[in-house]
C-alpha cells in the first residue's frame, strides 16, 4: 500500500512558477513509476508527466520545455516543476504512483493560473 500527498498548489499569475511536491509512503516508492495527471473542470484527466524508477521521463506536449519531473527516492517524494504556466495550466493535479498492476492516486492539489 502507497500514500501520496500532494502540495505545493496555489494561484500565480500568467508566466509564474509553481513546484509541485508528493510525498509517498512505503519502503519500496524508489521502485514505482510515478507520474503527474491533472484534471481541468468539465474536462478528462490527463497525463502530463512520468516517471519511471530508473528516472526516463516523458511529457504531454502541452508541457514540454516548461515542466520538469524528478524524483528524490531518499525522501520518498516526486516533484513537479512548473514554469511559464498559461491560464490554460489551471486544473487539479494529482500525483499517480504504479508498481505492476497496483496503482495509488493522491488527493490532488489545486493550481490556478489567473491575473
């Protein structure tokens, strides 16, 4: 069983940072493919960036050049940095952890891009 916690949300402005954090449990978060998803209202979840546990990534091309995944096995947490963010960012962002056929979601954390 994995927990996650995600934070690090809030509201910036058009062309801001924000750095996401999810914080996992369990002895064995260095071996699970992590990624981030995110939910904007009346719209599908979507992926926007994982991670494997030797450390390749991959983005939505919506993001590439502005976000950055990366994990921290020593403290059990996954990062989500975030620049250049566009009002179009705005949803809520879950953190997604698979080992085989088990998969853990996060609460999620709201992050909202607006001037």
């Amino acid at each position: 069983q994995v927990q996650l916690a995600e934070s690090g949300g809030g509201l910036v402005q058009p062309g801001g940072s924000l750095r996401l954090s999810c914080a996992g449990s369990g002895r064995i978060f260095s071996t699970y493919a992590m990624a981030w998803y995110r939910q904007g209202t009346g719209k599908q979840r979507e992926l926007v960036a994982a991670i494997t546990s030797g450390g390749s990534t991959n983005y939505a091309d919506s993001v590439k050049g502005r976000f950055i995944i990366s994990r921290d096995n020593a403290k059990n947490t996954v990062y989500l940095q975030m620049n250049r963010l566009k009002p179009e960012d705005t949803a809520v962002y879950y953190c997604n952890a698979v080992l085989g056929n088990y998969r853990y979601w996060g609460q999620g954390t709201q992050v909202t891009v607006s001037s």
